[in-house]
C-alpha cells in the first residue's frame, strides 16, 4: 500500500467496490488474508489495514440495514456473523487478534446498534433474534480458560459487554398472545 492517505482511501474504495461484485465471499476472503498477514504487519502500515477493516465493517453492516424485509435481515445479519465468527473468532488463537480485538471495539457503535434498530422496524420478534445472534458466540470467550484469549475477553468485556445498549420491552396491552395461547408477544420499543 502507498504512504500517501488520498492513495491509500482510493485503493480502499476500489477494494470496497468488489464487495457489490463478490459480497460476502470477498468479505471472508479479506478477513482471511488479513487474519493470516497479522503478524507480518508493521507499525507504519497498521492504520491501513485498520481502515480497510473499517470500511469491509461499514459495508457488511450497511448491506444488512438496507434489507427491505425480515428476512433478507436475517440472511445478512447470519452472513456477516457467519464471516466474523468463522474467520476472526475461530483462529483468534492461531494469530490474528489484533484484528479480532478491533473488531471487537466496533462490535457495538458499528455492527450491533446500526443491525439492532433496524431490526426494530421489522418486529419484536426479528429484533431479539439479532440481538441474540450477534452476541451469542461472543460468550463461549468469556468462558473459556485458554490464556492464549486473556486479552481478547478482556477486551470483550470492556468494548462490548459494559457497552451495551439498553433495549426497551414493553408490554403489549392487553397482552397479545400467539395463535396457540403461548407467553405474550413483547413489542421491542427501542434503544436507549
């Protein structure tokens, strides 16, 4: 990459441009290819794979935001969690965590709250399963007792855990109930 920073925004764009092209395929071959360099990266050339990582996060989440319909959310909102979750979180240990402990610090302002009131136009319903979906891996490495991950859970603990948002439930009144007369249906009023 060039040293210069109209340059380098340039070759991201470009790069960010295939995404349209290849999607999520292109997405997950980026983590990869980032996730094996890690290590050989260098102090000066750091802040330039930070935002490519910054631009693939907005355009991954920007995809899933603009589904017109539940399910389209779910289906992007499953590839991008499928992408993060099998390429950064899977070799976390191998090498890479630099750009898993970066994701991590996006993890809320850029992915979950931008996903999460989306989901909120849609239903109650679409809004806890993203909710659910986007932290649920994230748990197993507040578990785990590998040392090798003592700074990622650290930094999951701080950037995510302690930062979430404060999502409103209200009940329905009177309490709609489903067609079987299951619990009542929870209506997701929003963030705060």
């Amino acid at each position: 990459m060039a040293d210069k920073r109209p340059v380098i925004s340039a070759v991201i764009r470009d790069i960010v441009a295939l995404f349209d092209i290849l999607a999520w395929r292109h997405i997950r071959a980026l983590f990869r290819c980032m996730v094996r360099e890690w290590m050989g990266v260098d102090r000066h050339r750091v802040d330039k794979f930070y935002e490519l990582l910054n631009v693939a996060l907005d355009v991954a989440v920007a995809a899933a935001v603009a589904a017109p319909f539940d399910e389209a959310l779910r289906t992007k909102v499953e590839e991008l969690v499928s992408c993060v979750y099998d390429v950064l979180i899977a070799d976390a240990c191998r090498g890479g965590k630099g750009i898993l402990m970066h994701v991590l610090d996006k993890w809320v302002d850029v992915v979950l709250v931008p996903i999460l009131e989306k989901a909120c136009t849609f239903s109650s319903n679409s809004a806890h399963w993203v909710w659910d979906r986007l932290l649920e891996k994230l748990y197993p490495i507040l578990k785990s007792a590998d040392g090798r991950l003592s700074a990622v859970k650290l930094r999951l603990e701080e950037r995510v855990m302690q930062e979430l948002p404060t999502v409103v439930v209200l009940e329905t009144d009177p309490p709609n109930t489903g067609p079987h007369g299951e619990a009542p249906v929870r209506v997701l009023a929003g963030l705060h």
